[in-house]
C-alpha cells in the first residue's frame, strides 16, 4: 500500500488501527507501525493529523522494543533452565526432543 495516495485522514486511521491491534497478542504489529509510518510522522511536511501520528509510532516503536526484549529474554531462560524444570518445561514444550526422558 501506498500511503502517499491516502489521505491524511486515512493514514491516521490506519495508524490507530496497527497500534491497537498490536495490544491483541500481535507486537509485531507495533514494529510495522512504526517502521511504516516513521517516514510520515517524521520527515513528511506538516500537516493536521501527523501529531497524532507521530504519537502512535513513538509508542508503536517503544512497545515493540520491549516485547521483542521480553520475548528474547523469555527465550534465553527457557534454552538455558529446561533440562532443571524437568516434567514442567516438558509441559510447556511445543517439541520434546526425542530421546529425552
């Protein structure tokens, strides 16, 4: 999509949508806000509703940093600890190795 040939009012909207839609489970909906529209927010002319714009894409960037961290970190200590937690991180496992009691 082209957001040069949408209106103002339109990239506003579209906005809005990326950033809420990202609190449903869908962070990598922030990191697409805010890369998508960073150019708009920023760099653009000024217009009406680019304050509001340039609003959603700092929050969008923020949120999906700390997501992002958050699932790195989530990562790392699950890698590092599944053999200790034993029957538990077999759970929660997706894949269990085969091979492994």
């Amino acid at each position: 999509m082209d957001l040069s040939k949408m209106s103002n009012d339109k990239k506003l909207q579209l906005c809005k949508y990326y950033f809420y839609g990202g609190f449903g489970l869908l962070p990598f909906l922030w990191a697409v806000n805010a890369i998508w529209f960073a150019q708009q927010a920023f760099c653009a002319p000024p217009y009406e509703e680019q304050k509001q714009i340039k609003k959603y894409v700092i929050l969008s960037g923020v949120l999906a940093l700390i997501s992002i961290s958050a699932y790195v970190a989530w990562i790392i200590v699950f890698q590092t600890y599944r053999v200790e937690w034993g029957q538990f991180a077999d759970s929660i496992s997706f894949v269990i190795p085969a091979g492994v009691p």
